[in-house]
C-alpha cells in the first residue's frame, strides 16, 4: 500500500494543472475483512477515447458511458490472483461490448454484445455471456438518462436475463443544492433465483472537497466519506457490514487525468 500511495501522490504532482476534463481514470482499493482476517486489493486503469466533463463534482461524469473505452483490471484475494478487460466501442450510433473475467483463461466467463445508442441518452444492448461453472446467460439491458434541469438528473438501468427470472433495477439521483453543495442517491433493487434485496447509498457533499455517505447493503449498514484532493485526486474510506458478525473496511484512491 505504501508503494501504491507514493505512485499515486507522484502522478498527482506532475498533473496538479491539468484541466477538468479527463480521459484516464486509475483506482487502487483495499478491502480487510474483520472476522475472516482476509486482504483484498483491486487495481484498475480506465481510458477513454474522448474527454469526459465531469458534473458539478469530481467523480461523477455524466450517467451513461458514450464514448469508446477500455478498462484493465488485478485482482488479488490472497487465493485467487487475475487480470480482466472491459471495453466498449462506438461506431456512430451503434456500440459493440467485450469483457474478460479472466485474462489468463479467454476460453470461458467471457461477454460479447451490442448495442444501440438513442439520442445520447438512452442505451439499448443485448449481451451474452459465456460461463465456466453454469449455462450460457443471454442479457438485456436498458439505460436512461434524464436531465431534469441544469443542476440535476436521474439516470436508471435495467437489465435482466432473457428468460425475466434475473433482473435488477438501478436509479441514480444527481443534485447541486446551491454554493457547493451536492446530494447524490443510489438505489438497487435485485431479484433473483436466491435472493430478492433493495440497497441504497445517499452521499451529501458539504463542498468540492469533502462527502460523506449512509446506506443499506442487504440490509446491513454502510458508510463512506470521501475527500478530494483536487479534481485530479481523491481518496474513499467505507466501513460495510457484510452480515452480523462480519465487518469490512475498504480504502481506495483515485487518480484521472
């Protein structure tokens, strides 16, 4: 962890001008779970082909992903260690998605699909995912994005199998309550073969700088703050209950330039 502060830091001094808009997103994460004595650390790099303006404050760009762009991901969980890839690629109006779980192992728990985009505010695609350990799954999903004002939106996401026995509902909320004041809300419902729970996350940030959130996680409290170096750097803590007796806390940083 100490390594990973000092390249972030680094990068963050050799970029402290850099303008708003951002093409490269790259976050570290630390995950210890109380109980289980158990380490988890995820890297990942994000590019995109086109600046992306962020929206009143520094982590949110817009709802919906619209231009071509690729992600790289390492996970290590102390027993499992692999590298994945995301991407999306527009041509006009039309965009084409790819993901590997595991970059070491092409062969299986791999996505390919495709999508149609609507007016920069409405996605449709259909993705088919091949796995492992289970049968083939054929997705559905629909994104939009509504602008209610200049200082606000809502965006939702539906995606569901193709049989409608898995399915799940996302709703984001976007506020600018005035000076430097925001209010964002996340909500989850999930409904499967297994379970069937709602989550939400509501974060209030008391300037550019500084946020802090409360929610629910399969019922179980949830607890983040966040501050923002500046807008090409900032820093999460989140405390989760992931059951009655099992705690975890998660450390994160992020740099986009």
């Amino acid at each position: 962890m100490k390594l990973l502060t000092i390249i972030f830091l680094s990068i963050v001094t050799s970029y402290s001008y850099a303008q708003p808009e951002k093409t490269w997103f790259n976050q570290a994460t630390y995950t210890k779970l109380e109980d289980a004595d158990t380490h988890t650390l995820q890297v990942s790099t994000h590019y995109y082909f086109a600046p992306q303006a962020y929206f009143w404050v520094w982590d949110d760009f817009g709802y919906l992903d619209t231009d071509s762009n690729i992600r790289l991901t390492y996970n290590n969980d102390e027993r499992n260690v692999f590298s994945g890839m995301e991407g999306e690629l527009f041509i006009a109006n039309w965009f084409a998605t790819a993901s590997i779980e595991d970059l070491g192992d092409t062969s299986d728990n791999n996505t390919l699909g495709l999508g149609y985009l609507f007016y920069d505010s409405l996605k449709l695609s259909v993705r088919h995912q091949r796995q492992a350990s289970g049968d083939d799954i054929t997705w559905l999903q629909g994104q939009l994005n509504i602008d209610i004002d200049t200082n606000s939106y809502v965006g939702t996401t539906l995606v569901s199998d193709d049989e409608f026995e898995n399915w799940q509902v996302e709703v984001r909320y976007f506020r600018h309550l005035g000076d430097q004041k925001y209010f964002t809300l996340d909500l989850t419902h999930e409904n499967s073969n297994s379970k069937n729970h709602n989550n939400f996350i509501a974060n209030y940030y008391f300037n550019q700088h500084f946020a802090l959130g409360l929610g629910s996680n399969e019922s179980h409290l949830l607890v983040e703050g966040k501050y923002f170096v500046n807008h090409s750097f900032f820093v999460k803590a989140r405390y989760q209950e992931q059951s009655d007796d099992e705690q975890s806390l998660e450390m994160s940083m992020q740099a986009q330039f």
